[in-house]
C-alpha cells in the first residue's frame, strides 16, 4: 500500500537516520579537495528539487554556487526541463500538481493537471506532452503542456514510480515500487503491452542513448535490470560490492548514460557512492564517493559534468566525466531530491 503522508513527508521512506552510513565521515573529506581543482568553464543553471524545504536551489555551475532559491509547493521532487529550456516543471507532490517555472524570470507561471502525489516525471522528445507518476492513485498521467490539461490515465501497479521514455515517443515505461514491475505503455493504445518483473522496489528506468535497452533499477533488490525493451526480457542483472559497507546500503536508484552510450552511471543512495558502468560489459568500472544518499543526477548539456543530488548531506556533487572524480560539493536546501540541467 501506498505510504501515508505525515506532513511533509512519509513515515517509511525519508528517514535520515536510515539513510546514513558509516562512511558519513569520510564523505566529509573529499569536500575539501575541489578548493584546489579547477573549475569547469561553460555556464550552464542546475535546478535541484529541496524535498523537505519547499524549494528549488538554483546553481551557477561556473561559479559552482548556489545563486537562488525558489519557494515553490509542498514536497517538490521530480523535475525536468522542455526540451527548449524556456521552462521547468516541478512535482508538488503533496499539493497534487506539476507547477510550471518559467526559467528566465524565475517564476511560477502556472500548474499542469496530474493526478495525486506525483513523483516523477519526464517530457517527450517533442516537448509536447508530460508524463508523471502519481503514487498515491497508481495511475500514470498524460498531461497535454499546452492547455495544461490531462489527456489520459494508464492504470499500472502500486506505488509508480520511474519514468522513461522510447527514443521515437512511442513507448513509455513505468516501475512500480510495490509491485516490482517495469510496465510497458502503448501510448498510442493507451494501454500496457508487456508487464516484467523485476527485483524488489524498482525506482528508475532509462532507455540507452540507441534504445536497444532499457535500464531498471531496483533499490531493495540492489540490482539494476538490462531489459530487451521489444522482447520484454531481462537480459541480464547488474550487482553492486563495494568494500566495508553491507549490501543493504547499497540501493541503485537514478540512471545516466553519456551521450555516445558507453558509459552508464548508477546513484547508489544510502551507499554514498556512484557507480561507474561499462555499457557493453555491465561491468562495474568505478566507485565515486560522494555525498550522502545519493538519488538522482543530471549532466551538463556539454556532457563534462555530472551533478548529484545528495539528500543527507544536504548537497550535490559534482563530477569530472572524463577524469571520473568528484570536483566540488555545492551546499542546496534541504533534503535534495533531483535535478535538471540547462543553457
């Protein structure tokens, strides 16, 4: 069943004490390092949803600063930009709505139709359609961006979750948390062409660059599923180990591929760390530390950096792609959830 709220939050998920690790100390260390590296050179605004603090932290990725915070509504969570960058779109999660951020001015300029407690969400190719998850109905919504309004619902299992969509907008996926399902959605049909199981509460999905495969991970099950999205099979399963800490606190949740496609980089939560994947392989090439409970992330649009959005700690970590190091932690509000990237 769906969680309860309890104010701003849930009872089960958003416990900072279950989210901590012992390497809590050493994540403090590397927030030293990046004073002496240099810093990147393009500017571009990072957005990063504060889920606790009912705000967006706007930051300068050449100043590597916090410029700004918008107030925005209760437990903001997913987020993701148009495809234009002219705006951004937030999930207000305990106020039941997606608001609308014109990016130039800062603004809330309005509100698209979703359905209760949405979660996650991610735009087509296209720009012209929203789709989120709403937890607390387990509906996926289509939402029409121009009039606002929603178009259809999709019914999927308990608690949806992960978002993805196929490279040609035919397709959409969603995970359901409870039910440990990726669900495949005909959006032409409006309807669930393939339901495939999966390892226990799966929270992410993303398509490879070539959409010759879909990622899930599963935070739970501590796995991440390669999935033949036209055959709706597991191709294979990717495990985690990372030395001194329990396989408990190492939960996969956000996805990234680099834009050629070879490499993939997997948020491993209360674990602190990111994973670095060869994509051909599946084979584990690094661990980053970063900051605590890692979530979700987003690259530069010139792919050079990768930011993360580190709940505990309360930060985002920014990471050199090309040399695979954390170069800077950027203190945000409180409790940060995701982020999006744009000019």
């Amino acid at each position: 069943m769906p969680a309860q709220k309890t104010g701003l939050r849930t009872n089960r998920k958003f416990d900072p004490m279950h989210f901590a690790s012992p390497l809590r100390a050493a994540a403090l260390v590397f927030c030293v390092l990046p004073f002496v590296l240099p810093r990147p050179a393009s500017a571009y605004t990072a957005y990063v949803t504060n889920e606790k603090g009912n705000s967006v932290s706007v930051v300068d990725t050449e100043k590597l600063a916090t410029v700004k915070t918008i107030p925005v509504g209760q437990r903001p969570r997913g987020i993701a930009l148009s495809p234009d960058g002219t705006e951004l779109y937030i999930c207000a999660s305990d106020d039941d709505t997606i608001q609308v951020i014109d990016t130039k001015t800062l603004k809330i300029t309005g509100n698209l139709e979703s359905g209760p407690d949405p979660e996650l969400l991610i735009v087509s190719h296209d720009g012209k359609y929203v789709f989120t998850s709403n937890e607390n109905n387990n509906l996926v919504t289509v939402i029409d961006v121009k009039t606002h309004r929603r178009v259809f619902d999709v019914p999927v299992g308990v608690e949806p979750e992960g978002m993805a969509i196929g490279p040609d907008d035919k397709i959409l996926v969603n995970t359901s948390e409870t039910t440990d399902m990726a669900h495949m959605i005909d959006l032409q049909s409006r309807k669930v062409i393939a339901n495939i199981l999966v390892d226990a509460r799966p929270r992410f999905a993303q398509y490879t660059p070539d959409g010759k495969e879909l990622w899930v991970s599963s935070e739970v099950g501590g796995t991440v599923s390669v999935i033949d999205p036209v055959k709706h099979v597991i191709k294979e399963k990717i495990r985690f180990a990372i030395p001194g800490l329990e396989n408990e606190a190492i939960q996969p949740v956000g996805i990234n591929f680099t834009a050629d496609g070879k490499t993939a980089f997997v948020a491993l939560g209360p674990a602190n760390h990111v994973a670095v994947i060869d994509a051909a392989t599946k084979k584990v090439e690094k661990y980053l530390l970063v900051g605590q409970r890692v979530w979700h992330m987003a690259f530069t649009p010139d792919g050079k950096y990768l930011y993360t959005a580190n709940g505990v700690s309360n930060d985002v970590s920014v990471i050199d792609v090309a040399a695979l190091k954390v170069i800077k932690s950027i203190p945000v509000g409180q409790l940060p959830w995701g982020v999006a990237i744009g000019k």
